[in-house]
C-alpha cells in the first residue's frame, strides 16, 4: 500500500501547524525541569486544558471526549508534528496513553464520567501499578491482593517502579482477587485512591538525574478501596493489562524515531568540535564513518515505520511495533554512547550541547537515561522473544 496524504491530511497538518504556533507554551517552560511523571504544574494543567478544549489533546477520540474523530493517517500526522517539535501534550503520559482509554474502554458510565474527562483536563494525575519485586515481564506472576469485605477490596501488598506515585491522585493498581485462578485469570484492575489510608509511597532516586525523582515503591497495608471503583469485570483485568491502545500503539514508533532523528543531528553537531587528541571530530573518518551509519539508522526507522502504519491502515498485522520499539531505544542508546566516547571527559559537561531528550543533562546524563527506553514496554529481550517467535516462527 502506497501512503499518501490527500487534502483532508493536508488541511489537518495545516490547521494543527497554525494552532500551534499560536498556542505552544515558551520554550523555558517546556523544558524546564520535572520533579516527576505526575506532576503538574499550573502551566503544564493550563497547557494540556488548552489542547483538551481546542480538540488538540486526544484527537482520535470522539468529540465528547474533547476529541476531532481523527483518522489514524491524521493521527499520525499529529504524533510527527508534536514530536518533531519537541512538544509534549501532557507531562503525566501514563495518564493521557495508558490509563484514560483503559477506563473509557473498560469502565462504566459514571467511572468514565468520573474520572476520565477530569483526566484528560489535567485536573487529576495518575500513577500505573503494574510491576513488583516479583513481577516484571511476567507481569502475570503479580501477587499484591485484594480480598473483597462488604462493599470493598482490601489490598495489601507492594508495587515498584511506579512512575510518579508520589504525585498521583489516583492510581490505576492490578491486583490478585483469585489466588486460585490460573495467574492470568485471577488479576483485576483497581482503581485506588492515593489518599486512601495505608497508602506509603518511597520515592527512589534516578541514577541519571538526582532531582528527578519518579521512581516509586508503594506499600499497601490493609487499604480499603470501594467496589465500585473495580474497573472492568472481577478478576477480568489480565485484557486490560494489553492496553486499549490499538491505536496509538501504531503511533509509538514516532516518538523513537524522532527522537534517534534527533541524536544524530546532536552528534552531527559535534563536528566543529576536539575529541581528546585535539582532533576536530568532523575530521575524524572514524567519527564520519559512525555518524554517517547512525543517519542511516534514522532514516531506516522511519521507512520501516511507515511500513509498518501502512499495514496497520490495510488492517493486516504489523509485527514492526516490536522491531521498531528494539530498533528505536538501542539505536538510540548506541548513537549517544558513540557521541559519548568520541568526546571523552566532555561528556561529562552539562553545558556541551546535546541532544537534550530527557529535560536536563549532557550527553552522558542522556546516554544513561537512554536505558529507560530499553526497559518499559517490555524489554529489549522480550521485544526479540516476540520477534523470534511471532515474526521468524521460532518454537515458544
Ligand atoms: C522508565 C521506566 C518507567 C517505568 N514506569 C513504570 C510504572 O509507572 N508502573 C509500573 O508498574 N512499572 C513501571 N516500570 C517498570 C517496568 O515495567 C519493568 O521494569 C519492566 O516490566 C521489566 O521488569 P523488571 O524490571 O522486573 O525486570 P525483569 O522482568 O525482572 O527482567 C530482568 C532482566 O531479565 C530479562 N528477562 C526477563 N524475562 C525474560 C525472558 N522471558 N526472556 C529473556 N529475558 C528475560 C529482562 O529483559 C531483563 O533484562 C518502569 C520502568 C522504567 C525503566
């Protein structure tokens, strides 16, 4: 299939591109610095309601939502624009691209009623909790439990690695309810209150950036969470845990290839520069020899995504979500650790200009924190399980 742009795709980038210019906060706020992936400043709310009321936040979603009915190739065309302008939509992502469709797809009338255009206005932030000490990518072997007492879930267990917990109102929590159940049958998704008594949140700082703290363990001893807030059918959350991103799920290559795009034309940047011989790096055939496969990297990320969208739009399966999720983050990874060798000590520097993918910090600040990218979402060995098993047909 040929992908295309015709002149409702045309009108829809011309539209965004105008707005944008018009509405895009200042650059200083945009990237100032996060205290973590639920917090919210006045500007960050004011900005995400300013999206949500002009139809700019969830355009795909229907108009009731604050959304356009989008097509998928113009959602496409909105995930490109925002990224190549480095513009996030929301600054609690796991809100706005896991947990608000989870309950509009899931929820009843008044969950989706209480809770998801409040989400989308950025009037409330959430957390995710999903992994433990003991689950990670078996996700399933999670055993944080909730046992039911009149008209509530009694929940005692712990969660790690939970995003901005600290700062969230609410957290959208997989709990055991069957412990009888085969491990995929006896999940069910929770949504808790962060307020609740019993509730302990343990920030842990981040190797990579000591004054962003979003990591989390969040200790839950005996908290009360009423029935109504279980989202989904009891000890049906396992389906909830793959998401209700069909959609967006086809756009997240976007984001990587933006931002390998955007590695490379940092590294590119650093030819006017020394390495540690006194060298300028632009001179360097190693250096030119790096960059230059790195640019083909880029370009190749994003032929293999539009391949990729296009199979989706043709309703076929498009297994590139896996290659492109692997392609992208280690691409990534690769092309700063490069650009942190051929500078040496420099790297160390904040001033030195780089990529700036992540808020704050010179290239090895970004090379470290490129390993997040490898790990959420399934991991860079789970990504090549799927690969091995579902693309080349090797036995489970
Ligand atoms: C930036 C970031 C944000 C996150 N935010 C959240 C959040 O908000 N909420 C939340 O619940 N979780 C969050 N996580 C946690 C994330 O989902 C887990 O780290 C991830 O699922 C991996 O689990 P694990 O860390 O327990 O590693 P494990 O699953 O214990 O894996 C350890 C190692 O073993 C490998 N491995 C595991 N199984 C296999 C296998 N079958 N075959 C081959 N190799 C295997 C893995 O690839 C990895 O290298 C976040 C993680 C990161 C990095």
């Amino acid at each position: 299939m040929r992908l295309q742009y015709g002149d409702a795709e045309n009108a829809f980038r011309a539209e965004l591109v105008a707005w944008l210019a018009e509405h895009t906060p200042p650059r200083e706020l945009l990237e100032a610095p996060r205290l973590s992936s639920a917090h919210l400043p006045d500007w960050a709310r004011a900005w995400q309601r300013t999206l949500f009321d002009a139809g700019w936040l969830v355009p795909g979603w229907p108009p009731e939502y604050g959304g356009r009915n989008a097509t998928p190739a113009q959602q496409m065309i909105y995930f490109e624009e925002l990224s190549a302008r480095e513009i996030p939509r929301t600054l609690n992502p796991q809100a706005l691209g896991i947990i608000a469709p989870s309950i509009r797809d899931y929820g009843t009338d008044e969950q989706r009623e209480r809770f998801v255009l409040p989400t989308l206005r950025a009037e409330i932030a959430w957390s995710l909790g999903m992994s433990e000490p003991g689950a990670g990518s078996d996700l399933a072997s999670l055993t944080t439990k909730a046992v039911v007492d009149g008209d509530e879930f009694v929940v005692n267990g712990q969660k790690v690695w939970t995003s901005g917990a600290h700062h969230s109102d609410w957290c959208l929590c997989f709990v055991r309810t069957d412990p009888d159940a085969p491990k995929h049958k006896g999940i069910s998704a929770l949504i808790i209150d962060m307020t609740s008594p019993g509730i302990e949140c343990r920030p842990f700082a981040e190797l990579s950036e000591p004054d962003f703290t979003d990591f989390n363990e969040v200790f839950f001893t005996d908290v009360r969470v009423p029935r109504a807030n279980l989202l989904g059918a009891m000890n049906a959350g396992w389906p909830i845990t793959q998401g209700s991103l069909a959609h967006e799920r086809a756009m997240l290559w976007i984001d990587y290839a933006y931002l390998v795009q955007r590695a490379v034309r940092a590294m590119q940047s650093l030819a006017d520069r020394r390495g540690p011989d006194g060298g300028r790096l632009g001179d360097d055939a190693h250096f030119r020899d790096v960059l230059a496969g790195y640019y083909v990297d880029s370009v190749a990320l994003m032929a293999m995504g539009y391949r990729g969208f296009s199979k989706f739009m043709a309703g076929k399966s498009n297994p590139e979500h896996s290659l492109l999720k692997l392609y992208g983050s280690e691409t990534m990874q690769q092309c700063l650790l490069a650009a942190v060798e051929f500078l040496g000590p420099e790297a160390l520097d904040r001033d030195v200009a780089g990529p700036r993918m992540w808020r704050e910090g010179g290239w090895s600040v970004q090379y470290l924190r490129s390993f997040s990218g490898t790990i959420p979402g399934g991991t860079s060995e789970i990504q090549r399980n799927i690969i091995a098993e579902r693309v080349l047909g090797l036995p489970r």
